[in-house]
C-alpha cells in the first residue's frame, strides 16, 4: 500500500505530468494539422462585408441613412454583419415595416419586434444593403421604376419588382409562406380588375360633368 508521502510524490511524477501533457498536446496537434484555418475562414466571412461596408461610406448612402435616421428622431444601434439599425422612426413615410438606405435598416418599431412579425426580414433588408453597395446613387432611381413596373403589372410595389424579388418577397412580408405562384397569379389579376374599375368609375365620373 503507498504511504501518503509516496502516492504524492507518484502522483506528482508520473499522473500529474501526463494529464497535463495531455491537452497541450492536443492543441499542438490541432494547429500543425489546421495552420490558421479558422481564421482565415473567418477573414474570407468577414471580408465582403467589410467591403460592402466600406462602398455604402463612401457612395454616401450609409451616411444618406444615418442621416434619414436621425431627422426621424430614431435611436441608432449596431446590427449583424456591418449593418446600422435605427429603431423608432418617428415619420409614416415611405410605408414599409422597414427601409434600407445603405448599411442602415431604418424602422418605426424595434428589430426585435420587426422579426417577430416577419421571420427572415434581417436577411431581406441585408440584401436590400447588397443592392445599395452595386449601384450606389443609382439604387432610388431605379428601385422607383421597378416599383412602378410592378404597380402597373400587378398592383403591388413588390410582386414584380426586381430588387424586391431578389431580396425576398416573403421574408419581406409581401408574400405569405403558404401563398403559392397561382393564388399570387389571382391576387395580381384581382387587383388589376380593381384598379380598373376604380379607373373606370373615374373616366365615367369625368365625363358625367
Ligand atoms: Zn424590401
């Protein structure tokens, strides 16, 4: 039987230095097999976003945003991925849940309270961020003319436009999940009719004078 003094000085000698080799070694085998790995993967991640970030300062639509934002009263916080979230947007307008200028989602509610009611609509406004970052100054003109393309074609600011599409129409809540391409096919048709009924209650209400 080992004496206490004899079971420290084994413990000390010959358990001790093995379990505490142990994890070094681990850690030695770990970075010879994977030399910088993760972080090159977090770097090769992290990069486009850095760029993306850096175009919107300098196309000035991320400081457009800010500065959307702040005459709005709303409360400046930083998101995922780069992005600026202003929440408690004072002004009814544009009518949207949410609007991105630049890096920076802009919204009446809380992110939080946002996401609740539409799943995925970081994702969205993140690829509304994307499309900032291609055309720069470009991005209103253009997002304005495929609004109108799709309000003639269907009625809706969103259905057939591109950059709605690109970015989602159901994680922008514009579609419900269960909607399929036919009862979308219905609801366009359905608000085209509308649309010129109301023109021709108009025409017959002009020429009634
Ligand atoms: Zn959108």
């Amino acid at each position: 039987m080992f004496s206490t003094r004899w079971g420290r000085v084994q413990t000390t000698r010959l358990v001790q230095p093995r379990l505490l080799r142990a994890p070094q070694c681990r850690i030695r085998a770990q970075t010879r097999c994977s030399p910088s790995a993760p972080r090159l993967w977090k770097v090769s991640r992290l990069l486009p976003l850095k760029i993306r970030a850096a175009v919107n300062v300098l196309n000035l639509s991320t400081p457009s945003g800010i500065l959307i934002a702040r005459l709005g009263n709303a409360k400046l916080r930083r998101g995922p991925r780069g992005l600026v979230f202003a929440e408690g947007y004072r002004f009814r307008f544009p009518i949207a849940g949410a609007f991105t200028v630049g890096n920076v989602i802009i919204t009446a509610r809380t992110m939080r309270a946002l996401a609740d009611r539409t799943p995925g609509v970081l994702k969205h406004e993140d690829a509304h961020a994307w499309q900032w970052c291609a055309l720069g100054p470009l991005f209103l003109p253009s997002y304005v003319l495929a609004m109108g393309w799709s309000v003639v074609r269907t009625g809706s600011i969103a259905l057939a436009n591109p950059f709605e599409m690109h970015a989602g129409l159901v994680s922008g809540g514009y579609v419900r999940p269960d909607e399929s391409d036919e009862s979308l096919r219905a609801r366009s048709a359905r608000s085209n009719a509308e649309r010129n009924d109301f023109q021709n209650d108009v025409d017959e209400a002009a020429s009634a004078f």
